[in-house]
C-alpha cells in the first residue's frame, strides 16, 4: 500500500535527524535519512573510552549522538609509543568521526576518546557507499570537511595543506 499524500512521512528517531540537520549529512533526503536510520547501530562509550586509535582500520563513520569526545595527534617531534599528544579537536552531538579514514582508505590519523559517558551511531561503509555515489553534494560535503580536519592537524603540527588535497579526494 503506497501512503497518500496526506500522510506523515515514516518517522525516523530524532538523533539522525538532528545529526543531518549540520554537517556533512544536510544533503540527504528523507528517503537516503531513512535508509541509514535503519542500518545504523549505537555505540555506548564510558568516560576515557578509546572509540578510534592512531593507527586504526576502521570501515565506518560515527555521529556523536550523546556525550563529547576529544580528538589528538601526536606532536611532530615525538618519537615511539612515548608520543606527546595534541588536542585538536572536540566532538559534540551531531559531529561525524572517521569520514576521513573512510574516504581516503587511510588508517585513522588521531586518537579519539569520550570525555563524558558518550552515544555515538555507527554507519558503516558498505551502507553508506552507495549514498556517496549518487548524492554528490554529501561527496562534497565530506570531502570538504576531511580537508579542513586535515589542515586543522597540519596546523596543530605546523605543516602547509597540500594544494592537490582536494583534488585528489574527490578523485577518490
């Protein structure tokens, strides 16, 4: 039975919602929305919790959903497992963790840890790659927020942004 046009929409749980209402998830529609509310999953984080290590290969993205998590890269000069680390970054409800990783294919460049006891969803790749290719401007949208985390971590390191970033990630 298809709904009439007086009919509400299928509801979809408020989190997702009010994730895609910033960022990088604006660009899809209420049927895309829908597609990853059903196939997402919920992560409880307790306070110091590790959701993502340097290093790590991860085939997801996650939207901090409850709590605040921290982002750090180690400093340029350190050396071993005895790496001084550099805040870069919090996360809060509705921020994406991990589209860099996914995209690129490169292993996760920072460490992120849950400040407070924290809710993330998790949206893993196979259930959003079709999403990123046919829905260009969520492509770009990640594409253009992976180059600013890139360039916020080259700053904390004091590095220059490559020029041919960009262009190479949205070649990929």
């Amino acid at each position: 039975i298809t709904p009439g046009p007086s009919e509400v929409p299928p509801k979809i749980p408020h989190r997702l919602l009010q994730a895609k209402e910033f960022g990088v998830l604006q660009s899809l529609n209420l049927e895309e929305t829908q597609t990853l509310q059903d196939r997402l999953t919920f992560l409880s984080l307790a306070q110091n919790e590790v959701l993502l290590s340097r290093g790590d290969q991860k085939e997801a993205i996650y939207i901090v959903a409850e709590g605040h998590l921290k982002i750090e890269i180690p400093k340029e000069s350190a050396q071993d497992h005895h790496e001084k680390w550099i805040e870069v970054g919090k996360c809060w409800p509705g921020d994406v963790i991990g589209e860099m990783s996914l995209l690129t294919g490169e292993t996760h460049a920072a460490n992120v840890t849950a400040c407070t006891p924290s809710i993330v969803m998790v949206i893993h790749k196979a259930d959003i790659k079709p999403l990123l290719q046919e829905n260009r401007t969520l492509t770009q949208a990640i594409v253009d927020h992976v180059i600013k985390l890139k360039q916020i971590n080259e700053n904390a390191q004091h590095h220059q942004t490559n020029s041919e970033e960009r262009k190479n990630l949205l070649g990929k």
